[in-house]
C-alpha cells in the first residue's frame, strides 16, 4: 500500500515537472519570438529610415549642383578667373542633421592629360614633355608620362616594356581611368591627380594655375612660375598677354599665345549631402553654357 501511495506521488511529481519544463520551453520559444519580432521590425523600421535618409540627401545633393550651375554662370559674367576652388557658403537651414558641402574646381587650372596624344592618334610631343615636366615637379618618375600615352594612343607600340599591356587604345573619359593604367602606382596617382584632367580645353588658366602646371609649360622653370604666381595674386591677369609683364616673361610670355588664358571655361562642381549620417555625393563638370561633360554620383 505504502508503495503504490510513494509511486503515485512521484507520478504526480514527475507531471508537474513535465508541465513546468514544457511551460518553461514555451516561454523561452514565445520569448525568442518576441526578440526575433522586435529585431525585424528594428531592422525594416532603420531600413526605411536610412532609405528615407538617402533620398532625401540624394535630393538635396542634387539641388547643391543646380546652386553650383549658378555660381558658374555668375563666373561666366566675370572678365577673368581668379580661383582655382571656390567653396560655397550654403545659405538654407536644412535641420540639425543635415549639411550641404558645394565645391567648385576650376578644371583649367589643371593640365589636361589627354591632349599628349593628337585627336588623328599622332603624339603631341610638346604636350608629352610638359607631362614628363609636371612628374618631375612632383619627384615623380617621368616614365610614368610614357605610360600613359601608350595607354590612350590608338597604336600597338610600346614605348617601354609591356608599356601597351591591355591598353585602351582612346582618351581617358575620367581621370580615375589611371588606377587602370599598369605600372602606375596609387599613390602616383594621389599625388598628381590635383594637377590633372581630362575635360578642359587643354588651354591653362594662368589665373588659377598651380605651381606644378605653371612649371610644366615649355621654358617656364620654378622661379618663374614663382614670380607669376606672386605677379597674379595683387594684380590678376585681365589677358593672356599681360603675363609679359612679369619679370623675365618678355619674351617667353609672346610664345605663350594659344596656351594660355585668363578666364575658364570648365569646372567640376562637388556636392555633398549628408541627412543623419547618410551622405550622398554627386561630381559633376560643366562647361560655361552648362553643358554637362561629366556626372557621377556616389
């Protein structure tokens, strides 16, 4: 009797045991629901925010290039450049969590490195020096100049060795095309693209050019460009030929003609925006009439 009474009492022990583990089971499953639950609509609710967060500087990084677009037109009623970068102040109040940044570049104040090679395929060896001048003025090795017009000109003969390896054989339709040209290294490119470009009208803006340009021009050494440099920032050049008037530019400046010029004609525009943290940034370049020869967006 005694037995039986203790088996029915570890019975009944051993069900309530039984329905306290299930019940704890259930909990924990209903409770990792619940987490699973929160965390999905954690992650749907942050991707609609950043969504929201991304057009909405998407639009507004596009607003900053029509503002640029302004300031270009405004450049254009100018007699003469005398910025190379300008950045511009952005007058509306978006909120406390979001920033517009508009920079304009003035693509004539770089050497444009496309024109080393003649529209017809034909080497522009005036231009190709100039190139080989510019690296130098940079402590850069000059080979990289031959490296890069076997990369753009049509032909098929290397100028050094493995030189037109898979070479695109056509100018350059972004300056960001070097990371593609072999034997060039990353932080060549760093450090010269500043300098470069490949949508001016090849003519340099004596204005705005910087020293290393400046120095890359044919007969033109640091000293000189020094003194133009000096020469430009109290009395900009209101033409090409009044860089004659600098001291020892005589008669270097008459040979100048054609190379040179004081108003610009091409510019990139930068905006970037950023909406809590979500930043959307658009490259543009544009000539004076607003023509669009570039566009990308980041």
């Amino acid at each position: 009797m005694k037995q039986n009474v203790y088996r029915s009492l570890v019975a009944v022990h051993c069900q309530e045991g039984s329905a306290l583990l299930i019940t704890l089971l259930i909990m924990t499953l209903l409770t990792s629901l619940a987490v699973e639950f929160a965390y999905e609509v954690y992650v749907d609710t942050s991707a609609l925010s950043n969504w929201s967060n991304a057009q909405r500087s998407a639009l507004i990084a596009s607003s900053g290039q029509t503002l640029g677009a302004s300031s270009i037109r405004d450049i254009e009623k100018s007699g003469y450049s005398y910025k190379a970068e300008t950045i511009l102040p952005v007058q509306k109040d978006f909120g406390d969590n979001t920033r517009l940044e508009i920079e304009i570049e003035d693509e004539n104040s770089k050497f444009n490195i496309n024109s080393i090679i003649n529209p017809n395929g034909t080497t522009n060896e005036s231009a190709l020096s100039s190139l080989k001048k510019l690296l130098e003025s940079l402590n850069i090795d000059m080979s990289a100049a031959d490296l890069i017009a076997d990369w753009i000109d049509p032909d098929h003969e290397p100028r050094l060795r493995d030189s037109e390896y898979r070479a695109k054989n056509t100018q350059l339709w972004s300056i960001d095309e070097l990371l593609s040209v072999p034997g060039i290294e990353n932080k060549t490119i760093k450090k010269t693209l500043p300098y470069l470009t490949v949508h001016s009208d090849g003519m340099i803006n004596i204005n705005t050019a910087p020293l290393p340009v400046i120095v890359s021009m044919k007969d033109l050494n640091e000293t000189l460009a020094r003194r133009i440099i000096a020469y430009r920032e109290t009395t900009p050049f209101e033409q090409w030929y009044d860089v004659q008037k600098v001291s020892g530019m005589e008669t270097i400046g008459r040979q100048l003609g054609g190379k040179i010029k004081v108003k610009s004609s091409c510019f990139r525009i930068t905006s970037r925006a950023t909406v809590n943290n979500i930043t959307r940034i658009i490259e543009s370049v544009m000539d004076t009439s607003l023509k669009v020869l570039f566009w990308r967006e980041i």
